[in-house]
C-alpha cells in the first residue's frame, strides 16, 4: 500500500510537496511538487461567495487529469489544495481516504 506524507515545498516556486512511497522496499521517497506559489487556492479561505466560485472554475478546468493517478501534481492540488474544505488537513485526510493510502 503506498504512503503519503505532504510537506511544505523546498522548491522556490510551488507551495506544497508530496512524499511518496510505493512500497516498504522503497528507500527513498519519490517527490511531487504542487501548487504555484503566488497563485490562490481554496485552503485557507472563508469559502464566500467568490472563492467557490473560483474553486468551482479551477475544478472545470481540471478535472480531466484526476481520474486514476494520485501521484501527479494536478491530482494532488484538484484534492487538497482545491478539495470539498478550506482545511488542508481535512483535504488531505480525504485524498488518503479517496486512494486509500497510508501516512509515510
């Protein structure tokens, strides 16, 4: 079962990064970037009438890259960075839930 970690990015230009282990025999953790830096996102707001509706874009506009893959950037910021909460926690409690993944 893979595990999961997400951190904040060491990567000038992203926000968060995912630590990704796909099985036990796995010495080092592979690493996804995600979320621009500068840019908004869903987490952290009051959820008002304007950040849903720009939550509700940013999900249009990427939904096609979500189907299957956990590990791609896309996936990772449709989920937690732009997920049903304003709470990152939550979000990523939820984006373990949806693929079933364990905590690194």
């Amino acid at each position: 079962m893979p595990r999961i970690k997400i951190v904040k990015s060491t990567a000038k230009n992203k926000k968060y990064t995912a630590l990704i282990k796909y099985n036990d025999d796995q010495k080092k953790p592979v690493i996804r970037h995600f979320g621009a830096k500068g840019m908004d996102d869903f987490v952290g707001t009051d959820g008002n009438k304007a950040t849903l509706q720009q939550r509700e874009n940013y999900r249009n506009r990427h939904k096609s890259g979500t189907t299957a893959k956990f590990d791609t950037p896309n996936a990772l910021s449709y989920y937690i960075l732009w997920g049903d909460s304003s709470s990152i926690n939550k979000n990523i409690a939820d984006f373990k839930k949806r693929y079933n993944l364990k905590s690194l």
